[in-house]
C-alpha cells in the first residue's frame, strides 16, 4: 500500500509537472508568435527555440531597428505574404492575425504580392509550425547560419512547400551558392504554387552564377573594417556619410552613453544616434555625439548635412516599426535648433520614408521610401527642391533603378553623376547589393543598374555607400562580419587601385578604307579649361593617348589633302578604368569646286535668304574642323542677260556669302569671294538652247548653271611635331 501511494504521488507529481511545463510551452509559443507579428525576430527565433528545446539558453536582446534593418533586410526582394518578410520591408495592414498555428494563411494579404497565391495547408502540424516559424525567425533576423540549419529540416519534414525556396535563400547568404542552386533548381521545377516566389527563384538563380563568376575575378580594391574605437564600437554602426568636408564623417551607431531619457529603463547601446568625427593627421578623432535636439530617446540614423548646414535624418521607434520618418535640423555656429519633421508630401502616414539624401547643389531630394506607387518593396523617390527651400512632390525614378526587391540608401555622385544604391531586386551576390546607375541629364534617364561586385558586395547585405570626388575612395556598411545575433552592420572603408582612361583607334581614306599614316588626332576639352591632347597615326594608321578623369572632350582628325573627321568622347560619369575607342574617316579633298546646296538669293539681288544661311552654316563647320583650309566662294549666273551685269550679280552674291562666314567667325585671310557670272558654265549654253525653250528641262540647266560653290585654294602645313608630345 505505502508503494502504490508512493507511485500516485510520482504520478500525481509528474502529471502537475507535465502540465505546468505544457503552460510553460503555451505561453512562450504565446510569446514568440507576438514577438514575431511585433518584428521582434531575435526575441521569436528565442521563445520559438525554447519549445522546440526548453533546455536552449540565448540571450535575449533586441538589436537597433535601423541595424536590423534597417532591418535592412527584405530579404524579400521576396514579395510573399508579410509573415515571412523583416521588419522594415512590411506594409501598413498587410497581415491578418494566425489565429491558431494550424490555420490555413490563405488569408494573408498583401498588396505587392502581383499573381501570388499564399500557401494553403489542410492542417499543419505544431511541431513543424515551429519549425517553419524558427526558420523564418533567424532569417529575417539575418541569423543564417541557424537559418540555414533549421530550414534544412523542414525541407526534410517536406510539409512547407516553399520551405525548399527559403532555405536556398539563406544558403546564398552563407556563400553555398552551388548548393543554392540546386536548391533553387528544385524548387523552380516542383511547380510550386506560388507565381511571386517561382519568379524571384529563377533571378536568385542567375544571382548564383552571377557570385560564382564574381568569386573567381579579382577586383583592384581593398576594403577593410574601420577600427572599433570611432567606427564600429557599440551593437551596431552604419550609414557613414561626407560631412561637408572629405575629411568628416557622420555616421549612425548604437553605443552606450548616447542620448536617453531614463537610464534606468532604457539601455542606449541597443538606441541609434548620429555622431560625427574627423580624420586630423590621418587619425579620426574621437566620435562626438550630435547631442539634442538631434538625437533623443528615439532611434536617429542615415544623415546628411547640406553646405548649407542642414541636416537631413531618419528618426524611427521600436513602438511603432511600421513607420520611420525624415526630420530636418537647422543649424547655426555649430548649434543645431529643434528638429521638425517634413510635411507628409515626403513622409507618408503609415510607411516609412528614410535615407534622405541631397545632391550637391541642392535642387533635388533622394530618399527611401514603401510608399503607395512604389513598384515593390522600398522604392528609391525624388523631390525638386526650389530656390526657396520648397520640396516638390516625390516622383518614383522608375523601373530603371526599382524593381520588384528593396532599394535603399540613394547617394549621388555629383562628378561622375551617377547614383549609387542598394538593391536586392537585381543579380547578385545575397542581400542588399550596391549597384550604381549613370544619369544622362539631357534625356533625364538612367542607365541599367550595374552591380559593383566582390569585394565591395558579400553573400549578406551591403549598403550606404558613398565616393569621395575623386573617385579613389569611400566608405559603405555591411553585416558580412559574424556577430552574436546574426546580424551586425559595420562600416568599411575601402579603396580603389588609381583609375585610368586612354583612347584608341584608326584613321582610314573614306573612299577605300586604307590607313592613313601621319595623321594628326587633337582632343581638346570643350569647356577650354586644359590643354590640348594630340597623337599621330602609326604606319597603320593607329593611335593612342591616355586621357584625363572627369572631362569632356572635341576630336578631330586632320591630314594633308584631306578634309578633317570629327567625334566626341567623355570620361566624366565613367566610375572606373576604361578604354575609349574611336576612328576616324577622311575624304580626300576634290581639285575642283564643291557645290553648296541650297544658296538662295532675292531675284536680281544678292540678299541671302535664311534658307541659304542655314545652309551656309554647314561651311562654317566645316572650316572651323578644318582650320588649316583656304577657300574661295565661287558664284554663278546662267547664260541669260548681259554679260557684265551678271559677273556684277555674281560678285556680289558670293561677297554675301563670305561677309556671312566672316560674321560667324571665320577668318577673313581664310576666304576669296569671286563672282564668275556665266563664263564657267557646267551645261553649255548650246546644249540649252537644244531643248524645249522654258520647258522644265530647259529651266532646270540653266537652274543647275546658277549655283554657289566653294573650292579649296590652300592648305596650310599640319605640323604634328610640334604638337605632339
């Protein structure tokens, strides 16, 4: 009897201990569920690990928002139901409440989701619902290393059909790219349900190839970790930015000692303020914090200052993660006055709008933004900024730059005038990659993104970069370094082997394509702000010449006997080492005379119409390329009225012309006018009088005996001795 007490008891025991640990489990399911509807990731992938294993010791910790990002991840380029993205790439009202976890989620919403349906499941078993949710949880928390492990067994347990996709997605971000190929391989041809995901499978394929291919070039750039006493000291440190000097940087980092209300209650390491230090004797000084009324107890990141010492910032709260907002503080001797927000024209209720960033002479406002019209995720907008300081309307910069992922942390080149960015809706190599896109200003488009490659970019996210005017050097954030959590920005800094730009090409005879040797090739800047370039043809006709950065060049092509060719060329806007190509193409110059389309005069005068002045225009060309030339205008009547009168006419016509040419500025040593009146007829008068008098035919040689011509009378010597180097 005492035995079969003592059993009852361990029963009665176990069974309250089974049940209290069953609460137990309740509620940290509870727990992680809320903190992932909440974004809390870390704090889910925590609560979630511990009912899978209440033996599991972590930290609990809540990284900076704007460091896990901003949560900078998106990951999703993947635009699938907001459950499965990070925090910041969420929109306003996208996700209905999971009421249980074997609910179907066909629910979801989610409005950037284009022909996407959400996964539906009969039911799903808890087990592998928090499997998946753990999956999920360390990825979003950039935690791949775990991500990686644990979607490795959902895939196994085969229930979540695009556990396969998401799991590729966070081998890639490990640098396993040919394992995430066949990943995504698999995944493209099990026909999943889901249109969005299917799509994005196929380019993260071509991303793969494109970091196998970019793993095996090497690139003549060296990066390295800025030191952990100015730069990378805290939990968290990013969006370096020029400081109206090459030589001071402001930058965001989570630190202790920032700015906070109360102590006691809040711990300033995991809170973002914005700091500034300056690099005297090629040391950075010690980091000074902005103080307020910049920073506060909130969170204060990704800035930037105008030469007019206002400062642009992005200001967020853990309260509210669905929204962050762009401030802007005046400053005057060094004091800055209150920060206010701008208008909801640049911050629109509900979203976020972050990243401000203002081009060099203040015209125009870049930022970040999920705004309604975006084509994806975070869209990158643009404001005109008038002469009073007045923000225009956001204008989307189109396909060109955006795509269907996030692109974030705009800055803008003003030498080269290029926009670099962060995206991850283009090949890559895994995260946030920085791409860089030319701006044409004369038909305001931007070129096609191009990817600035390893060891710039890494398999994690890699963003705000920025370029000194230069072009030798600059500076970026990324999370590539492993810390605890999983997901840690740092800054860089990193710089480029010298940049180099030539031109090269031949110069042929127009008529039969041989080579023309000695021919003499300037380039001259057309802003007239340096010197000349000059190189000459080799026997085969070949030339070559380095050129200068940043500029935008006139050529020519001169030789002897032949009329010049013409082209232009530029380096400005090239952001690295290229060589320009061009030839040339001369026409050997007649011995005879040349006619001029087009000279119309006033009957019996010898007024130019201002058809002939346009077309006279085209010799003005022609004789500043070919500055060594001498011409004379020829003019010409037909055989009708007296003799003398016409030579008369036709003198005077031809002055007209050259008085022309002299207004525009031709040299007056460079031209004759010489009036033939009809002595030098192309259709002989008999032949004329041969045919149908005024008939079209009869008009129409005489019409072809009226004309102005020009012929070459000399040539000065091109003296390419001298002009070459």
């Amino acid at each position: 009897m005492p035995m079969l007490r003592y059993k009852i008891t361990v029963l009665f025991v176990f069974a309250i201990f089974l049940n209290t640990f069953s609460q137990s489990k309740k509620l940290w399911m509870s727990t992680a569920d809320n903190a992932f509807k909440a974004k809390d990731y870390a704090t889910a992938a925590f609560y979630y690990a511990k009912v899978l294993d209440d033996t599991t010791v972590l930290d609990i910790y809540v990284l900076p928002y704007e460091a896990q990002m901003v949560n900078l991840k998106l990951k999703a380029l993947i635009k699938v139901p907001e459950w499965h993205l990070r925090s910041s790439h969420a929109k306003k009202d996208s996700v209905q409440k999971i009421t249980n976890p074997t609910d179907s989620v066909a629910k979801v919403k989610n409005d950037s989701i284009k022909k996407s349906q959400p996964q539906k499941f009969s039911s799903i078993s808890k087990i592998d619902y928090v499997y998946y949710q753990l999956g999920q949880s360390y990825r979003l928390n950039a935690d791949y290393d775990n991500a990686v492990k644990t979607f490795k067994t959902v895939v196994e347990r085969n229930v979540y059909s695009d556990a396969k996709f998401y799991y590729a997605i966070c081998l890639m971000n490990i640098k396993y790219y040919k394992a995430a190929l066949k990943e995504f391989d698999e995944y493209v041809n099990s026909n999943p349900p889901q249109d969005t995901l299917l799509k994005i499978a196929q380019k993260k394929e071509a991303s793969c190839y494109f970091a196998l291919d970019s793993m095996n070039s090497r690139r003549e750039i060296l990066v390295h970790l800025m030191d952990t006493n100015v730069f990378n000291k805290g939990t968290s440190n990013f969006a370096p930015m020029y400081y109206l000097s090459p030589n001071k940087i402001i930058f965001t980092s989570a630190r202790r000692n920032g700015v906070v209300n109360d102590p006691e209650k809040q711990d300033s390491k995991y809170l973002c303020d914005i700091f500034w230090t300056e690099n005297i004797d090629s040391l950075w000084t010690r980091p000074i914090n902005f103080g307020r009324p910049v920073n506060t107890a909130l969170h204060e990141g990704a800035a930037y200052v105008t030469p007019d010492e206002v400062m642009l910032f992005t200001r967020w709260s853990d309260a509210n993660r669905n929204e962050s907002f762009i401030y802007m503080a005046k400053m005057t001797d060094g004091k800055f006055f209150e920060a206010f927000k701008l208008s909801s024209n640049v911050n629109a209720p509900g979203y976020k709008s972050m990243h401000p960033f203002v081009n060099f002479d203040g015209t125009k406002l870049f930022y970040s933004s999920n705004r309604p019209g975006t084509v994806g995720g975070f869209d990158l907008w643009m404001c005109n900024i008038d002469e009073n300081g007045v923000i225009g309307s956001p204008k989307n910069l189109g396909e060109r730059v955006n795509t269907a992922g996030d692109e974030v942390s705009p800055f803008f080149h003003a030498i080269s005038n290029t926009l670099f960015y962060s995206s991850t809706g283009q090949a890559g190599l895994g995260g946030l990659d920085i791409f860089k896109s030319a701006f044409n200003a004369d038909d305001s488009v931007y070129s096609l993104p191009k990817n600035l490659g390893a060891p710039i970019n890494s398999s994690k996210d890699d963003a705000y970069f920025i370029l000194d005017r230069t072009q030798q050097s600059g500076f970026f954030a990324s999370d590539r370094e492993e810390c605890s959590g999983g997901h840690c920005y740092k800054i860089y800094e990193y710089k480029n082997a010298p940049i180099y730009f030539d031109i090269s090409g031949y110069a042929f005879d127009f008529q039969t394509n041989d080579p023309i040797k000695d021919a003499l090739i300037t380039i001259k800047d057309v802003h007239m702000s340096d010197e000349p370039i000059y190189a000459v043809t080799d026997e085969k006709g070949y030339y070559f010449t380095p050129l200068k950065a940043d500029m935008e060049y006139f050529m020519k092509a001169q030789k002897s006997k032949y009329f010049g060719d013409a082209a232009n060329k530029a380096t400005k806007g090239l952001t690295e080492t290229t060589h320009l190509e061009q030839d040339f193409f001369l026409n050997k110059i007649p011995s005879g005379e040349i006619e001029i389309e087009g000279i119309e005069y006033d009957f019996d005068k010898a007024t130019l119409r201002p058809k002939s002045k346009e077309n006279l225009d085209k010799i003005v060309d022609l004789l500043k390329l070919n500055d060594n030339l001498s011409i004379a205008i020829n003019a010409h009547t037909d055989a009708r009225g007296n003799d003398a009168y016409n030579e008369h006419l036709s003198q005077a016509r031809a002055q007209s012309c050259v008085d022309y040419l002299i207004s525009k500025g031709i040299v007056k040593a460079r031209l004759i006018a010489k009036g033939w009146g009809e002595k030098q007829p192309i259709i002989l008068e008999e032949e004329i009088n041969k045919m149908v008098a005024k008939s079209p035919e009869f008009e129409a040689a005489h019409q072809k005996n009226r004309r102005t011509a020009f012929k070459v009378i000399g040539e000065t010597t091109i003296n390419v001795i001298n002009k070459t180097h």
